[in-house]
C-alpha cells in the first residue's frame, strides 16, 4: 500500500498544562485564553484582560488544582487522549495514521500536522472531541487547522467530524456510565455542560438573538428558547445542542422530567449561559436532596473540569449546604464502546 493511500485521522481536544507548575499553568491559560474565540474582545484589550489580571492571578488557584488532578502518567486528558488515540488506530487499521492534537499547548497541533504531512498522507481527518458546536471550541479547533494545513504547498484533501451531540454511539456509550451508578437510586441528575458567554449564544443564529437581549452588554440574557425543541431547528445552538443531549440521555436512562436538569459550569463572569451549575447544586442542598447524581456530556475525557471541578468542589458545596454526596458519572475516556462510536464517526467523515 502507498503512503499516499493512507489517511491522517486527527483527534483534537482542547489543551493542557505541561506540568502543574504555576508557571506552565500561567503560560496554558495565556494561550487559551488569548484565543479570540475564547474571549471575543479586540486584541488589545483581550491581552490586557489576560495577561494582566486573568492569568496572574488564576495560576497559582489553578495550579493546586491541577496537582490534584495530575497523575503518575501526567496529564488526564493527555493519558486518556493517547489511549483513544490507540484504540482507534486499532479499529481502523494500518490504512489510517492516528494522532493526538492540543489546540493549546502541547501535543502542538502545528507539530502534529507537519509530521502527518511529512508520512505522505493524502487526506486529512479533523476530529475536534467536542460533542457540541461552540465557536469557542469546535471553531477555533478547526480554524487553526485550516489555517496550518493552509501554509503548506501541497495541501491535502480534509475533511472532519461534525458535532456528534445526538449520535446514537455517543450516547449509548454515555448511558452506560449513567446506569453503571444506578440512577434511580440518587435524588436528581445533573446534567452539568461547560458555560459560554451569553453573547456566543446570541452570535449563533438569529432566533435566539431576537428572541434574547440586544444589548449585549446588559445583564445576563434569560435564555436561548431552543432549549425546548425542535432540535433540529438551529443545529449550531450550543444550549439547544446541550439541552438535545442531556434530554436523550435522560430518555434512555428512564428518568422522568422531575428528576432531571441541566447546568452550566466554569462560567467566567455572571454574564453566562444560565442556570449555573453551582447554584443548582446549592438549591438542591438546600430543598433537602442527599444524593447527586452528575453527568458531564460536553466533556468526552475526564479533566480539571469533571474531576475536581465536579468531583471535588461540586461536592463539597453540596456537603456545605446540607446534601450528602455528588457522585461525578466517569468521562467515556477510551472506553470501547466510545472507540466503536468515533471509529464509525471517521470512517463516515472520510
């Protein structure tokens, strides 16, 4: 078989530190969040905001975190991406090359797509592990991509993998973590979905932004009406993407419409899309429920995000209110049953 023949499957996530170190931490979230993607303000006051004051003074928080989160094999993300990546490689077979990418840090994707390139293959498979479209995540992902596959004289024929939010794989793989824990043991189901700017929401389609605040510097927006349904009315809405996920789910695990909801966590400033996860978790505290059951789907490895965020300090909120327990749903990580479904994924994008 020629080189050429072979085609270069991608897997792309969002980044990681090199180390825990507060410095390696401080040089992550500078190129994270320096994206213009990621906060959407012009260059200048965007590396004011970020070099200034975000980055200085979240580094040194979130490098505790990490520490906590980082093991033996270093990095989550990094261990569970390669082993994907390898069971993937598996699945597909020695007519495909597949290979781990960061959009920040490192493995670099420039890197990463100049050795493919330097294999010989003739197509190129883009893979953002991005459940559902945001610009903040997909775009830039895909952005950057083009952008360096761009700079070469022999550009190579590409192609990528859609948001997979609604596919039948996914979500099977994501309801077997579910029923794994006995839902219809714990007091509620959180679906827990990374937060955006209320204005990325706005920006995504002309419904939820008639339908929202004009002025995108007024208090926070009351919220996209996509999150009813159809689904399939504006495919590009995130919180309709998140809400389309979190329903199936919630459908396939047998749960009732009392016994669920979604939230969004990480947020930034109040200015996010609502509600906020950590508040529900309080409320649910409060209303007297014991046990917590949190399913994070926009994540498809486990990370900062999921572990600690939800794992530890969603749990440590509730206990402070009153609840009991927050069992964090474990990521699909390198799973079979989420090879299988990313496998299919590909072969369908090739």
């Amino acid at each position: 078989m020629e080189a050429k023949s072979r085609t270069g499957v991608v897997l792309i996530n969002v980044g990681t530190p090199d180390s825990p170190a507060v410095g390696d931490v401080r040089r992550y979230l500078r190129e994270f969040l320096g994206d213009g993607r990621v906060i959407d303000l012009p260059w200048l006051g965007r590396k004011l905001l970020v070099n200034g004051i975000i980055a200085p003074f979240r580094a040194p928080k979130s490098a505790k975190a990490y520490r906590k989160l980082w093991t033996p094999q270093g990095s989550p993300l990094i261990v569970h991406g390669n082993a994907l990546v390898e069971a993937v490689q598996q699945r597909l077979g020695s007519s495909f090359k597949v290979v781990l990418a960061m959009r920040y840090q490192k493995p670099a994707l420039p890197k990463v797509l100049d050795e493919l390139l330097r294999e010989g293959v003739g197509h190129v498979v883009l893979v953002p592990l991005f459940p559902q479209y945001s610009s903040a995540a997909t775009g830039t992902a895909l952005q950057e991509a083009m952008r360096i596959l761009g700079t070469y004289t022999d550009v190579p024929s590409v192609s990528s993998v859609g948001p997979f939010h609604a596919d039948e794989g996914y979500l099977n793989a994501f309801k077997q973590r579910i029923e794994q824990h006995k839902p219809e043991t714990y007091d509620h189901v959180l679906f827990s979905f990374h937060g955006l700017p209320d204005r990325h929401i706005q920006r995504s389609h002309t419904t939820c932004s008639g339908a929202m605040q004009k002025d995108l510097d007024s208090t926070p927006v009351a919220g996209c009406p996509c999150e009813q349904g159809p689904y399939d009315k504006h495919p590009s809405c995130y919180k309709m993407q998140c809400h389309a996920t979190a329903r199936a789910l919630a459908q396939r695990s047998g749960l009732s419409s009392d016994r669920w909801s979604v939230g969004f966590q990480s947020r930034l400033d109040q200015k996010w899309v609502t509600p906020f996860s950590d508040r529900l978790i309080e409320q649910y505290a409060k209303a007297g429920m014991k046990r917590l059951l949190v399913v994070s789907p926009a994540f498809v490895a486990d990370c900062l995000e999921t572990v600690i965020e939800i794992g530890d300090e969603y749990n440590e909120l509730f206990q402070e209110h009153g609840g009991e327990h927050v069992q964090l749903v474990e990521s699909l990580n390198a799973g079979p049953d989420w090879a299988d479904a990313l496998t299919r994924l590909v072969r369908e994008a090739c």
